[in-house]
C-alpha cells in the first residue's frame, strides 16, 4: 500500500471515528433539563396513569403507564413544567376506567431524578 493510500485511510478512519462520537447519545439530563415521574397510587385503586405535558425540549408528550404496585417509576420519559396526571381503574387509559386526574409541576433542574405525583 502506498503512502498516500494508508494516509487517505487513516485520515477517513480518524473521521469516521470522530462523527461515530460526535453523532452518539450522550447521557440524559438528569436533574438538569427535566425529571421523571415517580407515581405513588395513594388510594391503591389505579391500574393505569396518562401523562401530559411539556418533554424537556419543551414539545407536548403523552403516554399511557400501567401501575401494577403503589409506585411506579415511569424512566425514561423526561417532563418538565406543569403536568396532568390521569388516574384510570382500568390497565388501560380508557374513558370507561376514568377515576381522576392531578395537575403536578415538574421542576426544570433538581438534585435528583424523579418528581413524586400522588393520587
């Protein structure tokens, strides 16, 4: 192999190698840029919860959790500002197993990872 040859290679390897870290996920943002919830089931009657609100960049996000114990962590959904919990009897978000809802306030940067909602 040419001098050129192994210079182009190492030169296209090094970048290769350079866009592989650059383009990686970093860590989350714990406690920096949003929380997750932890969901404490105060009443012992909710099956599933919905959660709705800002993401930690700042876009609308919902999602149905199944709460098969008193406390759920729900990981890697990270919120931040004002969230509405809906609280379901059912192991489904359905209208038919409404049983309650709460607003909860979700801090941007904490010492920890997880903001406690209770039912």
């Amino acid at each position: 192999m040419s001098l050129r040859k192994k210079v182009a290679t190492t030169v296209g390897a090094s970048a290769l190698a350079l866009v592989g870290v650059l383009g990686s996920a970093g860590p989350s943002s714990a406690a920096s840029n949003g929380q997750q919830i932890h969901f404490h089931d105060s009443s012992g009657a909710v099956y599933a919860i919905r959660i709705q609100g800002p993401n930690q960049n700042g876009d609308v996000a919902s999602g149905c959790f199944s709460t098969p114990g008193r406390d759920t962590w729900v990981g890697g959904w990270w919120w931040k500002g004002e969230v509405t919990v809906t609280f379901y009897k059912g192991s489904s978000c359905s209208f038919a197993t409404y049983y309650g809802e709460t607003n909860a306030w979700v801090p941007a940067s904490q010492s920890g990872d997880w903001t406690s909602v209770y039912s």
